[in-house]
C-alpha cells in the first residue's frame, strides 16, 4: 500500500464505516481492515491519519485501530511469518515518540499504550534510544509533553510491579535507573516548587498535580523489586516532599462530585502505597520515617468523609496502617488498649457501614457489586481494607481486638431487634464483622481455612444466619439473605454438615429471589458446598442426599436464568455444570428437558458471545448431559446429535470463532462414543475439517487435531475406500504442524492416528515422504519435544509395520540411515520420553528392533545391539531424563499474541488414555525377557555371548530379573 491520498481516502472511509452501529456495514470493513493489515506501510497510513486527518472522530478511529494493530502483530513469534516489515517497524519506532508528544490527550493515551506494547518486545536492546528521547523532554517545560513522558514511562516500568526477578529484569532496571532516577527526582523537586509558585492558579494546579500522581506511580515501579541505591540517598528528598503533600490541603483542588475521586485524593492515595511498600519491603532504612507517616495517614482516616470519591484514599491508607501493625517492630504503636479502641471505633467500625452508594451498587450495578464483593476484587473499598486492618491487628492483639469488638457486634444486633426493617443495616455491619473477626485464612476455593478460636460460628449461624434464610419471603431483606448465604459459603468448612444440609433446601429457595446478588449468592454456595471433599475423597455432600431435591434444584437453577439480568448468569450456568457432575444417572429423567433448554441458551448467546465463563460451563454442561447418558444407554447418542446438530451448523456456517473449538469437543466425544462405523452426517463435513483457514486459528489446533483422530479411530477404512483423495490433505495438516515448534506434538498425534488405525495400503505412497519431513525438522530445529515425539512414533511404526519394515525404510532414504538414528537418536534420548503409554510404546518397539530384525545381528548395525538394550533397560528402571537444553525456549501454545480464542479444554470432554500396545503387551519387561527367549531359540549361543562381553553389570542383573520373572532362560 503506497503512502498516497487514495489509500488515505480509502482507509477513512473504511475506519467511518467500522463506527457504524449496522452490523451489515459494520462488519465488512472490518473484514477489508482485517485483509489489508499485512501490507506494507498500512501502520504508517494509520499514523498520518490520526496525524492530519480533519475529523477528530478520525483520528481518534485512527488511533485506536493502530493501538490495536500493535497489540495483535507487534511480537514476533518463533515459526510464524513476521506480521510487520522491518521497514514499518523502524519507521514507526522513529516517529512514535514525537507524534504522541504533540497530539491531544485522547490520542496521546492510545499511542503511549502502543509505545509501551513495542517497549514490552523491543526496549531496551531493539530501541535503545527510547529513555535518552524521553528524559530530554523532560527540559520542555511544556506540562503536555512531560506528562505525555510520564504517563508513557509509567505504562512502561508497571510491569516491574509482577514480573519475576531475573538478571535481565535487574540489568533493565538499572539502565532505566542511571537514564531515568535523577531527571525523575529533579522534575518532581522542580513541580513541588511550581506548585507552591501557582498555589491561586486552578488551571495550572491540575496539571501540575496530574504530573505528581504519575511520578508517584513511576516512584511506586521503580522501587518495587528492591531499594535501588539512588532512591536511598535520595530518601530524605522523596519522604518528606511525600509527607508534606499527604498534609496538604488546597481549596481549589477540592472537587464537589462525590463520586469521583479527585487530583488530591489520587495523589494522597498513591502516597500511602507508596508509604505500605516502605513500610513493608524496607523496613529498617524507612523506620525514621515512619511515625509522621503514621500520625499523617492516621489524621486523614480520621477527617476524611464518607463520600464514594474518598474510597481509593480510605482504603489504600487503612491499607498502610495493616501492613505496618503486622511487622513485629511496629507492634509498641498499637500495644495500648486506648489506640486499639480508638482505631476500632474511629476508623474500622465506620468503614464497615454499607452506604448509600453501597446499596446503590447492590440493586442496579450487581455485576459489580458481585465482582467485588465475591471475587475479591473489592480491593480498593472500604470494607475490604477494614477487614484487612482486623485481620491485621488479630495478629498480635486477638484477645482485646475481639473483646472491643464482640461488644460492637451486640449492640449492633440489639438495634436491629428493635426496628428491623429500619435497622437492618446495623445487622448487615455485624455480620460483616464477625467475619472479619473469625477469618484468619481464607482461600477462594476452600472459604475459611483458619479461624479466630474466640468466635461461636456455629453458634451465630443457627442465632443470627437461618433465621432470616428461613423466613417466608425470599425477596425481603435482600442484603441480609445475601450476608447469610455469603456466611454460609465462607464458613463452609467450619459449621457442621448437618447444618449444611438444613441449608440446601433454603438455598435452593432463593435461586428464585428477584435480586440477582441474591440469586447468584445462591447459586455460587450450592456449587461451592457441591465441590466439598469428605472422607477418603469423595464429595462431602452425596447424591443419595441430595435426591429428595433434584427435581426442585434443576427448576430453579434453569428458571433462574430467566430472571431479568441473569440469562447469561456464569454463577448459575456453574453450579448446573457442577449439579450434574454430583448428581450423575439422578439427572437421566430430566435431560430431554435439560438439553433442550441448553442448546436454546446456546443458540440464543452463539449470536453474540460475551461472557466466556458462562460460555465455558454451558458446553461443560452439554458434555456432562451426554457422557451421564449414554454411559447408561449408549444408543442416545443419536438423539443428542439430532439436539446439537443443527446449532452447531449454524456456529460453523457463521463462523463464531469462540464457540468453534468447544463444537470440536463436543463433536469428538459425540463421535467417540458410537462403537463401530462413523455416521454420514459426519463424513459430510469431513473435508471441511481439512481447510487450511481452520488451521489459523492457534485455539483450533488441539479440538481439531483430536476431532481428526476419533473420525481416524472409528472409521479409519471408511476414510479410505470413500475419502482416499482427502488422505493428501489430512497428510497437508500434519505437514504444517510438524513445521511449527508450538504444535509439532500435535502434528505427532495426527500422525501416530494415521499410521495406528490407516489401512497399510491407503498410506503406502506417502510413508517415504512423512520420513523425510520429519528428517528435515530434525535437522534444521531439534528440540526435546520434537525428539520425544519423534522417538515414540517410529516405535509405534515398527509396532505397527514390523522392525525390518523400519530398518528398510530408513535404509531407502540413505544407506546406513537407520545405524545412524539408532546411535544418534534411539540410544541417547530414550530416556526422555515420559508417560507410561508413551514409554510403554517405546519399549515393545526397541524390543522388536533386538529381537525381529536380522540385520541387527549379522550386518555392521550389530555393534549396536548390546547399547540399544541398555537403552531399553535404562528406560525400564532409570528415572526419566527431564533436563531441557539451556538454549532451547519453547513457546508456550497460549501465549501467543493478540486476540486469538486461545483454547480452552473442557474437562467433561476429556479423552480416555488410549494404548496401542496394550492387547497385544501387558508388561513389557517380561515381553523383553520372552522375545529374547526366542531370538536365543532361532541363534543359539549368540545372544548370552553378546550379553556377556559387553552389557555392563547392574543392566545384566536386571534382564536376570527379567528372564526370572517370565520363567525363560536364553539359549
């Protein structure tokens, strides 16, 4: 694509069009964006549109599309073509840094996440002038163009908050350091100044404050994985500028939204992360610090409001206070019984209260409310960080944090007695207390596994939880049925299971409460006690339990998918997936009805997935319908073909990429329960299977490969009598596999398929050529996968087609071939292979290689007969070579990059272990002592002298076990 006006032209008509809320034009410009992306100078055309385009719409469309462009294309993955030119690429890196620089915010935001995406592959060894071109405009004086700096660098370095130590962590680290630490300090003297200079002048404050919260941010990176030597020295500097900010308080930066947080209360809240991570990490160089730190955050709990837009501040301050009464040197500040009462009454009583906000929340954002509240990603409210501090403070001072609060949790439950449909929230606080009280541990997948001795749980369940579960209406008092449904599910572990099982019923109740918190609460503590393991492991609660409730349970959890904002409810969808699972045959009765309901859902979401959980559990579900079934009745596979089918068609036809590897799953375990001869229906789409378009697709591979092998596994003849002109193309698949480092493992299964189940003569013409491939890989990119495969597919070869078929092929290809894999290849790397078939495979090979191929006893190839059987025993009692060469680095399958359904397994789907050899061999060690047995009959005297001259003696005493063992001796 030439950088011409036409292509601009072109390109914004095209970017106008993806904006429109029309699929039908929506979507074929993104297709046309999406068939143009490889070309050349097409990121450089998106950049002079954002550039010089008239319509900020425009450039705005420009900017994010290049964003994203970036995103999918930029790395560059091992085996697959590079998506950028080098010339793009240099020239992007060129010009990047100034156009963010100069444009408008809202563009300046996508294209700093873009530097940061290239700086992700590329600084600092492929841009090593990025930080020189950064610091320097730090010398601007134009707040744009440093906070454009600043936010750019913070996008940059926060990955130094996760990412594992490594010297190549810590050498990036200190170039970033000695490029980035002073012109850093200096800026942030030098704004703290200007500050002071526009004290009156609102316009330039926020700026100025603006580049302060995002210094505080790159401070929070840059210091995270150690204290670098240059923020020590200079610790007096950031501490007390720090401090002196915490106190500060300017009218003018005071905004009157109550739910947004503003530039002072941003900034104040990084200070206290700041203030936790010294406190934490850097204890001893942070301790003369330390008391103004705690007295300043202190006297900000105490006068901040209870306004939504002070919740980040609240929370990251109590959040300072927890971590700093967990050290034990800092235990004297908190050792006096007035400091603990004044910290229970001023700061974690009033940050328990559920506000106004909070109810708001509850009602009409759920999915939020829920998200924070259930999946622990509360971790910026009040709540979370209060519950935090009580945890924190139990540590040291249990007895007297319990007593304070013990007499809290009363009075609130008298007023709640009192007036309840006023006081209830009073009711809600204790609840919420207690748990913070009793807690001690607690892990998402067991709830509670440490709790405070001083708290009857029990005791509060039966007095203060059932009561409400218990009462007539499911929808009165929503919060509090959704605090005694999350106790339930918290303290799972800790109350009796009879009392779980009284409570069943009730939960099952309330997946019919209007409130969709309330409802899900429900859904998610079924589930929950369902996943609970008992005694010698099984499930804690059993079906036979559970069999008064079937009929109800189902009801409710399908009928509670109809419930206004619940259709696509993952809670829900995941506690059917899991009543299944418990339930097992219990569910036959009902799946006619079940099924049905499914493949609505799954027609209704195919036409715009969203949410993948609830997606996930809906084929997990469709899975376990089927296995539950057709495990008692085989032949109602049909009448599940005949439910699925038609949806399925319709998923492939329209090319729902999410769904399309869990249609392959299903299809394959659908395909694998019919016993014989595959059905028409399915050989229809056989060819279709073969496309290289599906190839594409990374997420495709794994299903289609396994898809591939069960249409090989049961109806490998028909293949070859009725789709023979498709073998080329199944052969194509493989050949493209192998090529690739991430999937030549599945490349191998297809190919272990063909040969295992192929009729000989449908794969005669090509077996010459799957050889040389697999030679050409080993030469040009050798790697322990690779080898591993390798070694067990030309064992299950010689299985399959004899060891002088091997030895003969081998030999066509190069004379002396199958001498040179044996020694270069069988002989050393055996012991890799792992995996019981796998080995097992391996072994009835190499034994037929010793004992059924001629040429290994009278040609050259004999010298390596008594090593290929120390090999074998090696492999029979050696621990399993695991090392992996230093140099070798294998892609991970998920981590390529971009937007690609990566592929998720479905556990209900899974594929019973097949084993090739296992009719014909059980053990095969004494499979080794009986076949030598016989060689030794047709040569006698050959194989003991062998053995003796030149098998070492640890290898020899084993075959004497071996021989032993099979009650065989050798001639």
């Amino acid at each position: 694509m030439e950088l011409s006006d036409a292509n601009l032209q072109t390109l914004t008509e095209y970017l106008k069009k993806t904006l429109d809320p029309d699929p039908a034009i929506r979507r074929p410009a993104e297709k046309f964006l999406e068939s143009v992306e490889g070309n050349q100078n097409y990121p450089l055309l998106l950049l002079t549109l954002l550039e010089k385009s008239q319509e900020n719409v425009i450039k705005v469309c420009a900017s994010v599309t290049f964003k994203n462009y970036i995103k999918r294309n930029w790395r560059i993955v091992e085996d697959e073509p590079n998506k950028i030119c080098e010339s793009d690429r240099i020239a992007i890196k060129a010009n990047i840094v100034p156009l963010m620089l100069s444009s408008p915010e809202q563009i300046q935001k996508q294209l700093s996440d873009a530097i940061s995406i290239i700086g992700r592959e590329d600084f600092p060894q492929k841009w090593p002038d990025l930080l020189t071109e950064m610091v320097n405009r730090f010398q601007s004086g134009d707040f744009h163009v440093i906070n454009g700096v600043l936010r750019t660098a913070h996008s940059l370095f926060k990955r130094y908050r996760h990412e594992f130590k490594s010297n190549e962590l810590w050498t990036e680290i200190k170039l970033v350091l000695d490029a980035f630490a002073l012109p850093l300090t200096n800026l942030f003297k030098a704004t703290i100044e200007l500050c002071s200079t526009h004290a009156n002048d609102a316009s330039a404050l926020k700026v100025l404050f603006s580049s302060l919260i995002l210094i505080a941010k790159l401070f929070y990176s840059l210091n995270f994985q150690d204290l670098p030597e240059f923020f020590e020295d200079n610790m007096e500097t950031w501490m007390t500028n720090f401090h002196s900010l915490l106190t500060l308080d300017n009218k003018l930066l005071q905004t009157d939204d109550e739910e947004e947080a503003g530039l002072l209360e941003l900034l104040k809240s990084q200070i206290c992360d700041n203030a936790a991570l010294y406190a934490q990490k850097y204890d001893e160089e942070f301790q003369p610090y330390l008391p103004r730190f705690v007295t300043a955050i202190w006297n900000l709990l105490v006068t901040t409001g209870q306004e939504v837009k002070y919740d980040l501040l609240v929370s990251n301050a109590i959040q300072f206070l927890a971590s700093v009464c967990e050290r034990p040197h800092y235990k004297h500040l908190f050792e006096d019984q007035n400091t603990l009462t004044s910290i229970c009454e001023k700061v974690i009583v009033p940050n328990m209260e559920f506000r106004a906000a909070d109810e708001e929340a509850f009602e009409d954002n759920s999915e939020e409310y829920i998200r924070r509240d259930l999946e622990g990603s509360d971790i910026d409210t009040r709540r979370r960080a209060a519950c935090d501090l009580v945890r924190g403070l139990c540590k040291f001072f249990e007895g007297p944090v319990t007593g304070i609060f013990s007499g809290y949790v009363n009075s609130m439950l008298q007023e709640y007695a009192k007036n309840p449909s006023v006081n209830w929230k009073h009711k809600d606080a204790a609840i919420y207390l207690v748990t913070s009280l009793a807690s001690k541990a607690q892990t998402q997948k067991h709830g509670i596994t440490q709790a405070n001795e001083l708290v009857n749980l029990t005791e509060f369940f039966v007095n203060h939880i059932q009561p409400d579960l218990k009462s007539a209406s499911v929808n009165e008092f929503p919060v509090l049925k959704a605090d005694g449904i999350k106790y339930i599910m918290i303290f799972r572990n800790q109350v009796p299971k009879e009392q779980l099982l009284v409570s069943i019923p009730l939960l099952i109740n309330h997946l019919q409460a209007e409130s969709i918190v309330v409802h899900t609460y429900a859904a998610h503590a079924l589930e929950r006690l369902f996943t609970m393991r008992g005694t010698n492991n099984t499930t804690l609660i059993s079906a036979a339990e559970m069999a008064p409730f079937v009929e109800v349970l189902l009801t409710n959890l399908f009928k509670a998918l109809t419930l206004p904002g619940s259709s696509e409810n993952e809670y829900i969808m995941k506690a059917i997936m899991r009543s299944f699972s418990l339930l097992q045959e219990s569910i036959i009765p009902y799946i006619p009805s079940v099924i049905t309901q499914l493949t609505q859902k799954l027609l209704a979401v195919s036409k715009n997935p969203s949410k993948p959980h609830f997606n996930h559990y809906m084929f997990e579900s469709i899975c376990l319908s089927i296995r539950i079934t057709c495990k008692a009745n085989p032949d109602a596979v049909g009448s599940f073909e005949e439910a699925l089918f038609m949806v399925f068609t319709e998923i492939l036809q329209n090319d729902v990429q999410e769904f399309i590897p869990y249609v392959f799953q299903v299809m394959s375990l659908l395909l694998e329960m019919h016993k014989n001869e595959i059905p028409s229906s399915y050989m229809a789409l056989f060819p279709h299977l073969l496309q290289p378009v599906l190839w594409e697709r990374t997420g495709n591979i794994p299903p289609l490969v396994r898809l591939l092998q069960a249409y090989l596994e049961r109806g490998a003849n028909t293949i070859a009598s009725a789709a023979a002109d498709k073998i080329p193309g199944l052969l194509g698949v493989f050949q493209k596999l192998i090529a690739s480092k991430a999937n030549d493992h599945q490349g191998f299964y297809l190919l272990n398929s063909i040969i295992e189940h192929m009729p000989p003569e449908s794969v005669d013409q090509y077996r010459k050529q799957i050889f040389i491939l697999l030679f050409q890989r080993l030469q040009n990119s050798k790697t322990t996968k690779f080898i591993k495969s390798f070694l067990v597919f030309i064992n299950l070869y010689c299985v399959k087609y004899g060891a002088l078929a091997l030895q003969e092929i081998f030999d066509s290809i190069q004379p002396k071939m199958f001498g040179m894999v044996l020694e270069k290849i069988i002989i050393p790397e055996i012991q890799k292979v792992s995996g019981q078939v796998e080995k097992k495979i391996c072994a009835v090979g190499i034994t037929k290689i010793l004992t059924e191929c001629p040429p290994m006893m009278d040609t050259e190839y004999t010298k390596l007969w008594t090593p290929l059987l120390q090999a074998l025993i090696g492999l029979f009692e050696l621990p399993e070579d695991d090392t992996i060469p230093d140099e070798e680095h294998f892609i991970d399958i998920e981590d390529t990059p971009g937007y690609q359904t990566a592929f998720s397994q479905l556990a209900f789907a899974g594929k019973k272990e097949h084993d090739p050899v296992g009719q014909m061999v059980n053990n095969p060690r004494i499979h080794l002592a009986q076949s030598l047995h016989k060689l030794s009959t047709a040569c006698p005297g050959r194989v003991p002298s062998m053995l003796s001259t030149s098998l070492n003696a640890e290898a020899l005493q084993y075959l004497q076990g071996y021989l032993q063992a099979a009650s065989v001796t050798l001639l």
